[in-house]
C-alpha cells in the first residue's frame, strides 16, 4: 500500500508525465496541486494521509501485535519512500507519518495520557508560531520537540510511547533534511553568526540549575549557583580593570563575549546574578518559573526575532516577542507539573517577563526579566 503513489499515477493517465521531472519534483499533494491540480491533489492527499492507517487497520483485524501494527505503519511510509516500480525513488512519506502520529495522539488523549490542556497549549502555540515562521517544515521543527516534551513528560511509562517518538523522530529527521536542502534557515548570516554563538545554544542547558533546585534546599542551590556567578564576577572584573586582559579576551577567545560587553559586564554574569537573586528573594515556585522563563524566552526570541522578525518595536520584533512568550507559557507549563502555583499566577509570569523584554527599560534583559517576572507572580498571590 505504502508503494501505490497516486500522484505518479495520475499523472501519467492525465498529462503522460512523471510528476518527479517537473515543478518541485516531488510525487506530493503539493506538487500535485501545481502540476495537475486541484482534483488529483485531493486524491493524493487523502490517500497518503490514510494508507498507513488503512495497512494498520488490516493489520489489525487479522491479530497482529500492537508492535507489528506499529512496524507495518512504518513500512507503509519506507514504501512511500522507496516505491519498486519507480526505481525506489518516491514521495517524502511526511502526510503519512503526520496522519498516524494523529492517530497516536488520539489515542494519548483518550487515554488519559495526554491532558486535555496540553493539546490546548500546543494548538495556540503552533498558531502563534505559525505567524512568526509561516513555513511549515520550519514550523514543525519549532513544534517538535515541544511535543516531545510534553509525551515525555505525562506519558512516561506507557507502551505506546516508543512507538509515537519513533514516528515524531522520523518527521523532525525529515523536516530538518527539507530545510538544509532548500536552505530555508541560514546560520551563516552576519547577524546570526555575531548573536546565535555557543553561548546562545548552551543557555537552555542553564535549566539543570533549576532541576537541581527542585531536588535540594534553596541554601544549596545559592552556594552553587552564587560560587559560579562570582567566578564570572571577577572575570568581568578583571578584563574591565586590565585594556591588556580585555584585549586578549575579545581577541584570542572566540565567542567568550560579545563586541558590546568590551566596557560591560557579560551577559553570562547578568544573567547568574539575577538567577541567584530570584532564588534568594522568592518562594521556590515563583522562583523556578522565573528563571525557567529568562532562560527559554531569551534562547527563542533572540532565534526566531533574528531569523524571522519582521515587525520593530523598541528595536525588538514582534515575532521575537510572541516566540519568547510562547516559549514561557511551555516552560512553565511543564514546570507546573512538578511544583503548586495556581494557573493565572503563572500566566501573569509569562507575560511580564516577556513585555520586560520587549520593552526599553535601560536594563540588561539578562538581569531584570526574571526579577520582574517574579515581582509580579509574587503580587498576584498577595490577591
């Protein structure tokens, strides 16, 4: 079933054409659509959306094992793929791994492995970031790995989980493949390559501090994340003391810091100082979605802002902003499930902190988002 390519079909019967030698080369709805048009992209749609359902279904009613349905969805798409009577070259099989990874989630939520306002989050997040990114293959690669998270978070030990990761790795590989091959997202543009440096993709990595925090007494957790942000201190200290050390560091350490900290302290050292700062001063829950949202609202609207803002506002973007709220509404919600604060406590959060950093306060984002966003949780409760 996974062989059976309507596109190629067609369009030999109506235009005796190969659809792969001509618009995108693709044996898709898509180019079934410009090749051939609307009627053929309809058919071609709704049979690769359903033929790994149909072969799961079969499969199914004559007794297969859950795993061997599994396995036999996922043969319908390498048939797709590598079609025999086409000289193994095919479609891409993402319309029929898109259409069981639905069934998958269906099957989550039924079940109860899925809460109800996960999939809420998830749809406006993908609307949101659809109106930033307005690329699908980009989009599903923003969509993900939240998913992933989510799966991971509230359905860890269910058979099924195997089976729905192994089809979401299929799409993300496939999505990420699309986007190196049409070189829809450059890194290599000067403005990505002075912004989005080791020191950028490394921040979420700064979330094991908050992790730590959920484990051990908040005296622990301010020794160490105090002992690291003294040891940026007088680093900071140092190099702005010495025209020589400075130098050499902006010189000879590639990326260390960035060209606008030359007579700064770094934004590493912000940041850290306003972590210990919101641990020290706050309750553990406020303070953990705090510096939750400094961490990945910063990660995604300095990303998403550099490679898709369109829109100014305070020499920010709008896109960047919308990315850096949606980006705490996830970490918060998964943050949710491991502390007790009552859900508009955690939404006033997310939108402070991400209006502190759309807006010209004339303090480093690094330093006053957390604080802010704290402040303002901290105040709701009070209520």
């Amino acid at each position: 079933m996974g062989t059976i390519s309507p596109s190629f079909i067609l369009g030999r019967i109506l235009k005796k054409i190969d659809i792969r030698k001509h618009g995108t080369k693709n044996a898709g709805t898509k180019n079934t659509y410009k090749v051939l048009g609307l009627g053929p992209a309809i058919i071609t749609g709704v049979f690769d959306l359903s033929k790994g359902l149909i072969a799961m279904y079969i499969a199914y009613a004559l007794g297969a094992s859950p795993l061997l349905v599994h396995l036999i969805g996922l043969a319908t798409i390498l048939g797709h793929i590598f079609p025999f009577y086409l000289n193994f070259k095919g479609g891409q099989g993402l319309a029929t791994a898109t259409a069981i990874l639905i069934f998958y989630l269906i099957i989550f939520y039924s079940r109860g492995w899925l809460p109800w306002e996960s999939l809420v989050l998830l749809a406006f997040y993908s609307i949101s970031f659809f109106c930033v990114i307005k690329q699908g293959v980009i989009l599903g690669l923003a969509i993900i790995p939240v998913l992933t998270i989510f799966i991971l978070v509230f359905s860890p030990n269910q058979t099924y989980m195997f089976f729905i990761l192994s089809i979401i790795t299929f799409i993300f590989l496939m999505d990420i493949r699309n986007i190196v091959k049409r070189r829809l997202l450059s890194l290599s543009s000067e403005k990505a390559k002075s912004e989005l440096n080791w020191r950028h993709y490394s921040r979420p990595f700064a979330v094991l501090l908050i992790v730590d925090y959920l484990k051990i007494e908040k005296k622990e957790t301010l020794i160490l994340i105090g002992s690291i942000a003294l040891f940026f201190l007088l680093l900071d200290l140092t190099r702005l003391f010495s025209k020589k050390i400075n130098v050499f560091f902006f010189k000879r350490i590639k990326d260390l810091y960035r060209s606008k900290e030359y007579k700064k302290f770094s934004s590493i050292t912000m940041f850290l100082f306003a972590s210990f700062l919101t641990i020290l001063l706050f309750e553990k829950a406020i303070a953990i979605l705090a510096v939750g949202y400094l961490i990945f609202g910063d990660f995604f609207s300095k990303f998403f802002g550099i490679h898709f803002g369109r829109k100014k506002v305070f020499e920010k973007s709008i896109e960047g902003s919308l990315a850096h709220f949606n980006a705490c509404l996830i970490s918060g919600y998964v943050f949710l499930q491991y502390i007790s604060i009552p859900i508009p406590t955690f939404l006033i959060g997310a939108f402070t902190a991400s209006v502190a950093e759309l807006l010209p306060l004339g303090i480093d984002d690094n330093f006053i988002v957390a604080l802010l966003s704290a402040s303002s949780m901290y105040a709701m409760q009070l209520f």
